[in-house]
C-alpha cells in the first residue's frame, strides 16, 4: 500500500534541529536534543492508543464557511471561510488536493487530503496514520481520539502532538471513508500555539462535507468572499 500519511511529509519538511536517541536504565526510547533537554519518545498512554471513543455530539460547519472547494477525486469538499482561510498554491504530496493558511499572526496550516485506497475501517485508518507518524517523528503523544458525526458524516476525529528535530507540532484532523477511499481534513500548528486558537482549527476541521466531486481541470479561483447560502426548507 502506499503511504497515505502526509503528516510524516509535513514533519519531516521543518527539520531545522539536530537530536540523537537513546535509552533509559528500564529500556524506555528518549530524544535527546542539543539544549540538552529530553522526550521519551511515545509519551502517549497505551490505552489511548488502543481505544477510540464516542462523541454523540453532532457538529456541523460554521455559518461562515460560506465556499465550498470540491475534491478532484472522491465525492467530498470541504467549507471553509475565505476571510479566514487563504487557499495555497504550494504542492506538498500527491495526496494533498488543497493547503490552506491561516490569516493570523500564528503559523496554522490546513489541508484537504484525499487518497483513493481501500481502507477497511476508521481504526484501520487511524492505526495506519499513527504508525506513520510514529515512524518519521522523534517524538509522538496521542492526544484525543473518537469517533463523531459533521455535517451528517461519520468520522473519525485524531489530535496529537509530534516532534522533529527539536520542533513541536500540534495536529488535528477529521476523516471520513467511502467506497473510493478517504478523505481528511487536517490543520496544525506549532504546539505553543494550538490551544489558543483550537477553536479557529475545530472550524475548519467540521467544514468536512459530502460534495458532488470536481469534475473540471482547472479550479475556478474565488476573488472575494461568497454570499451568504441559503438555507433550504
């Protein structure tokens, strides 16, 4: 199978930093960094790796996610806020349809990715992501993962923090599956600045929908920001 995991790829294009790794007396990995600071390197509580929980909430997108960009392979799109979300042109991965960045101060990056494989499951998915990031990061803690429900899909819903060479990163994501393959809405930033704007993130991330795909060539680029939808009754 190819590898589906563009987290890796984002990591490993950040690496600035020089590390070694060893072990601790009871055989436990750790980072060692420059500064002269450690990690272990899975800090992550077993049974958060091995369970996944439930959210019966039903999140739906913001009332600003007014512009709909279609995907070019699975019937999925993504809604976002154009005066919140500025589209990139920049090609990271062949599995990355669409980059996004955040019009803040902070460096927040999003992504529509889609691949077409046949994955059984949402936990086959999730096993498959993490052991990816696990892979190419010198340091992984899983944070949150649960099954939910955007804009009617079922999804799976990872956060996690991960480093590379000396650099922490805080990722979010929600991926749905289909018959084709998967679809993932991701968005991370630098981990001290996460939290403060966790909700900004958590829009973009519920802006995961079922579209028509884009059957076109070329994307018609927006110029300013949509009207407002209406809603049908």
């Amino acid at each position: 199978m190819k590898k589906i995991c563009i987290l890796g790829i984002i990591l490993l294009n950040v690496s600035v930093f020089s590390q070694t790794k060893g072990l601790t007396d009871d055989g436990k990995e750790v980072v060692l960094f420059d500064n002269g600071t450690w990690k272990f390197v899975n800090e992550s509580d077993a049974k958060s790796l091995e369970t996944i929980s439930t959210n019966d909430f039903l999140f739906k997108k913001s009332n600003d996610a007014g512009f709909l960009m279609r995907s070019k392979k699975l019937d999925m799109g993504l809604y976002f806020n154009p005066p919140e979300w500025k589209v990139s042109p920049e090609k990271v991965s062949p599995y990355v349809e669409y980059m996004f960045r955040a019009n803040t101060e902070d460096q927040i990056i999003g992504f529509l990715i889609t691949e077409k494989v046949q994955v059984p499951t949402l936990k086959n998915l999730r096993d498959i992501l993490l052991m990816g990031v696990q892979k190419n990061a010198d340091f992984f803690r899983l944070k949150e993962s649960e099954y939910g429900t955007v804009n009617g899909l079922k999804v799976l819903y990872i956060r996690y923090i991960a480093n590379t060479k000396g650099l922490d990163f805080e990722y979010a994501g929600n991926y749905y599956l289909n018959d084709l393959g998967y679809c993932g809405v991701v968005a991370f930033s630098p981990q001290n600045s996460f939290e403060k704007n966790s909700v900004k993130i958590h829009e973009f991330l519920n802006g995961i929908s079922s579209a028509k795909k884009d059957e076109r060539t070329e994307v018609t680029q927006y110029s300013a920001p949509p009207p407002p939808m209406r809603s049908k009754k």
